[in-house]
C-alpha cells in the first residue's frame, strides 16, 4: 500500500490527519506493523534543538533621508556584512562585538530582536552622488524592518560526532568543556526526534518542504553547507521569517573560551507515503551510531575512542576502555520535544500542509577537506638539529658545564638506550645547588613529564604547546622516542622573517 | 548545613595560623566534613559541612576564634529563565548535582554542592550563579 500526499493533505484539511512525533513512532510500529503503521500514522514530525553556529539573517533597513550606502554595518556593536546593496546586510549568529566587555555577538542581537527589544544600527559609507549621506545612527525594532528573514546555511545536522579528551588539561571547544583523562563526552543530537535521521535517504525532506524554524515557519532552502549525507552527516539549509519567530526557541549562547553561538529549535514534519517512510521515522536511539572524538589532537582527522549509540549517551554514562565516563548533552533533548509536540499541533489544526521536495538532496555526497596551496610550516622545517643532550646518570655538575658551553637552556636527557627521559634547565640546575647538596646526578632532578614534539607536527601547534605550558623549547622525538632537534621559541622567529605572515 | 569559612592568615596570632577545624572537632566531638579548601599565604576559605543540629555551636566556637563564618543555603543557583536544559553542566560537576528529570528537566540537587564553580564556567547560557 502507498499513500499520496494528496490524501495526506486532504487529511489535514479536513482535521483528520493522524499526527504522532517520531519519538512515539517506533513503539506504533511494534504494535501494528510497518502496513498497520502505515495504514494509521499520517505525518510523523521530528524536531531539534541545539547550537546551530552556522546561523544568521539578512536585513533590509529601509532608507534614510538623505540617504545612505551602507559600507559597514553594526548591530548593537556587532559587525554585519554590508557587501551587499544599500541597505542591506547580513548578521551572522558568531560574530562578536569588539566593543562589549562581556561576550556578546550576533546570537545576542538575533535574540534581542526576536524577543522584540530595541538594537542600535550604526553604519558608515563614504558617500556617493546617489547616497550622499556617511554615516547614520538609530534605534530599531524587529518591526521597524522591512526584511528579517534568517537564512541559516547549514543546520539540524543528521548526527554529531560525541567529544572527549585524552590529555591533561581541560579544553574549552565549540563542543562545550572537556575534562582532562576523558573525564567526560559531550554530545549533541536530539537522536531518534532528528529530523535527518528519520529520513537518512532523503526521500521527503528536500528543497521547498516547510518546516518549523524557531516558532516560525520556515522552508528548507536546500543541502546545507559541508552536507556530507554519505557520511551520514547530511545537513540542512534553511530559512524562515524572524518576525514570526519566538524567543524560547531561538536563545544565544556562549561556548566558555571558545565563542558566541545560537541554539535554534528546527523541527520537519515527515509525510507517511510508504513502508519505506514508516521504517525510516521508527528509528531508535539505539540505532543512531556515533564516534566519540578525542578533542585532544588538535587536527582535522582527531582518532576515535568509541562507537556508541544515542541511546549510550542518553544514559548518562559510556565505556571508554573499561571506565565509565559520565556524558553531558550540549543540545537540549526537552526543548527537541517542544519542538516536534509544536509542529504536531500545527499539522493536527490544519496550520501547515506538507509539500514533497521540488528539488531532492543528494543522499550520497561527500564534504572534502581543504585543498591547501601553500605548505603548512612543520616542526622539521625550523627545528634545531643540533641538540646538546646528557645522559640521565651524569652529574648535576657535567650538566652545568654542558649548559654554558652550549649557551642553551635546555637539555633532553637521554636513557642508555638513547630513548628521551626528561629534560632539565638552567632552572633545575641553579634550583639544585641551592636548595639540596646532596642531589647528584641528573636524574634526580629532570623533569620527567616531558612536553615534546614530532618533526611532522604543525609549527602553529608546536607553538601553542610552549604557550600554553609556559615553556620555551621542545625536544623533537622521532617514532622511537629518539631526539632529532629541539624547538625553542627562537626558532619560531624564523618564519617571521619569511613570507609567512600571521 | 554548609558553612563557608573565611580568615585571615596575615599576621602570626591569625586564625588562620591555628588548627581551627581540628580545634572545633576536639573541643565538640562534632565531625566535620571540609568539602573545598582554599589557602594561601595571606587568607583561607573553608567549606565545611556539619549537621544541622550542631550548627549554631560550631558557628560559635568559630566566630569566637575569629574566623567568618557563612551559612551557604543554596549553593549554586539556577536561573530558570535561562537555563534550556540542555544538561552541559551534568558530567562536569565533580558532585553529580546536575541530573534529568523523567521529562528531561535539569533538575539540582544543590545540597550536594561544593562551590567548585565549574558548572558555572561551562553552562554555555549563563545560567548558573553562586548565591550572594
């Protein structure tokens, strides 16, 4: 049996449709089966609510008298993009405000707006035969605009890796604060309410299909940015009238030391046209599979540490090799169900008709990496290769020599086997004769949590480690713990010198 | 009942400079959990925890050795209006005061709370806040 969207629609004219959100669907599917499923479900609505970064909205102001063309635009002190006509620009949702002595960006502004306060638009121009006017300063309302409309060009992503980190240090990322020693997982994803996972083929949810967008009724524009559905981490983008929209599902938000994002409520209504439909809106939890990244390489291609399921991360806690590592969600699981419960009541009250793809997505693409032209800087290519070493058992004092000598301040200290041990410092030495004679060899008084480095590694990591461990050199290791240079803060002037600006 | 501890460590006759909890439990026989202790060479800040019923003597005992004393009702507080329940805060807090609820409310449990100030750093919406 199949069902048209005609019927479905007429359905909802009428206010007979039967309307569940998928987070009821896979229990109707144990009861009645996929064809009774089929027979009684007609729209399953799905519905998100998470940190969207990827957000924003183009503005149209209206014009001054005398008028002007706007060059640079700020909202609230946050710049917009004005490289667009006279009176228009563009507000992203991460952008922030280099004036505010508080984190404040555009997710601040979109909020405001939204939640019908006033923002002050400034902007400036230098001045044309047409739009003699160069600079202008005035209060606005959401109201006051001709054009509000938010346009978000990649959301209500299919799934998210989940994070952790393996090293030492708290991280602040854009997937939220990460203890130290995988102290915890961090996801987002409203799992078995995601729009996309209840459609990972793209059979219904395309180009042209109306969708809830924060309060509003939106449209999918689109494929998303980055969509990489071969993946199985397609995205959406969308767009929708801010006017329309509600504050409780539009909110700004600030990830701690890493920056301004927006958390917006998306939800997509899914017609019931076949089997295949039915099967794909019973999916459950547990059988949306994700990776938990570790957020300690600071690469593109960061190692995986588990695979779990929605379902695991649910449960408040996972295994990472035997532990039990508690999780926290970044997205909101509560608000997800508003969301979907919300466009439910929509289609149940004839408020919103369904609409096939005019334009389906590609269901096998996938996103590349960066084709990079100039070659990224590594550790091997300014490095010192001449490195002053000493051997663990050697005296304090064949140290101090080899110091002076060597007009270093560093010195990696080296096992019998020419394996790196630790390393020691001008510091060490001159700490050691002053405070306790009877400490003789190096051993006793090198650092053994070594920080180092590899000759592969990026400069601007290898950098980031002396700052961020306030020290100023790092040995080089090979695969087999071998010192092959050392890397000190000097040596990082030398790509200044170049071409190379930063 | 959480009472935070403050004193000065400047001079030698300071509070600071004497074993006060371990006075306080000498003298009392109460036991004293601390919680969190913070203490350097000038000032320290003690949380402790005792039971309710002792409170006002070890309040007593210890404004009588000149140490502040505060009563921390709430601890961490949360700002319905901002919070999203999102649940970021959950696995950071060292004392599992952050749960769900069966509908997926956050739900805080602040009896448990150590003013670690953690969960007040990461909540990504500034929703979380310490008393006072």
């Amino acid at each position: 049996m199949e069902k048209s969207l005609d019927l479905i629609n007429a359905r909802i004219r009428d206010g007979s449709a039967r309307v569940v959100t998928a987070e009821e669907m896979p229990a109707i599917v144990d009861a009645l089966g996929e064809e009774g499923a089929l027979e009684e479900v007609d729209v399953v609505t799905t519905g998100t609510f998470g940190a969207m970064c990827s957000s924003g909205a183009f503005f149209n102001f209206g014009h001054a008298d005398p008028p002007i063309r706007m060059e640079r635009v700020w909202l609230n002190d946050v710049e917009a993009y004005a490289g667009i006509a006279a009176v228009d620009a563009y507000l992203g949702a991460t952008q922030e405000a280099d004036t505010q002595d508080r984190v404040y960006g555009g997710a601040h502004v979109l909020e405001e707006l939204v939640a019908g306060g006033t923002v002050e638009l400034r902007a400036t121009s230098h001045g044309t035969d047409c739009y003699p006017r160069r600079s202008i300063t005035t209060d606005l309302l959401l109201e006051d605009m001709n054009q509000a409309i938010m346009l978000n060009p990649r959301n209500s992503y299919q799934r998210y890796n989940a994070a952790t980190n393996t090293t030492d240090r708290t991280l602040s990322t854009y997937m939220g604060t990460l203890l130290p020693r995988c102290g915890n997982v961090s996801y987002s994803g409203a799992g078995t309410l995601s729009p996309l996972a209840n459609d990972p083929n793209f059979r219904v949810i395309g180009s042209g299909v109306p969708i809830f967008l924060a309060g509003a009724e939106g449209m999918v524009v689109g494929e998303g940015t980055q969509h990489s559905s071969g993946g199985g981490f397609g995205t959406l983008m969308v767009t929708g009238d801010m006017k329309r929209m509600r504050q409780e599902f539009l909110r700004a938000a600030v990830m701690p030391g890493y920056g301004v994002t927006i958390y917006v409520g998306v939800g997509v209504p899914i017609p019931v046209l076949d089997t295949g439909i039915v099967r794909s809106t019973a999916v459950r939890d547990e059988d949306i599979l994700t990776d938990v990244i570790d957020y300690g390489t600071p690469r593109r291609d960061r190692p995986s540490m588990a695979k779990v399921s929605y379902a695991d991360l649910r449960s408040g806690s996972i295994d990472i090799g035997g532990e039990a590592v508690r999780t926290s969600s970044l997205s909101s699981y509560r608000r997800a169900r508003e969301v979907a419960r919300e466009l439910k009541t929509w289609v149940e009250q004839g408020k919103m008709e369904l609409t096939l793809p005019v334009r389906r997505l590609d269901p096998a693409k996938r996103a590349k990496p960066m084709r990079e032209t100039a070659i990224t800087p590594r550790v091997r290519d300014i490095m010192n290769r001449q490195v002053i070493s000493i051997a663990e058992d050697e005296e304090i004092r064949a140290a101090a020599k080899r110091l002076l000598r060597g007009e270093t301040n560093h010195l990696p200290v080296l096992a019998g086997d020419g394996t790196l041990v630790g390393i020691i410092t001008t510091y060490d030495v001159s700490k050691a004769v002053v405070t306790d004679g009877r400490l003789r060899q190096v051993k006793d008084i090198m650092t053994r949590q070594v920080i180092k480095t590899t000759p592969d590694e990026p400069v601007d990591i290898a950098a980031r480690k002396l700052e961020q461990n306030n020290i100023s050199a790092l040995p080089v290791v090979d695969a087999t713990n071998r010192v092959v240079g050392i890397l000190s803060a000097i040596d990082l002037g030398k790509l200044f010198g170049g071409r190379r600006r930063r | 009942m959480k009472l935070l501890l403050t004193y000065s460590r400047r001079g030698q006759s300071d509070p600071g400079r004497k074993p006060v909890i371990a006075r306080i439990v000498k003298e009392t026989g109460i036991l004293v959990n601390v919680e969190k202790a913070n203490i350097d060479s000038t000032a320290g800040e003690v949380l402790i925890d005792i039971p309710d019923a002792d409170a006002d003597l070890v309040r007593r005992c210890l404004e009588e050795m000149g140490v502040a004393v505060r009563v921390m009702e709430d601890a961490v507080t949360l700002d319905e209006a901002e919070c999203v329940d999102c649940g970021a805060c959950i696995s950071i807090c060292p004392q599992e005061v952050f749960s769900f609820d069966d509908e997926w409310r956050l739900r805080v449990s602040a009896a448990r709370c150590v003013l670690c100030g953690k969960c007040i750093r990461a909540c990504p919406h500034s929703a979380l806040s310490l008393q006072g």
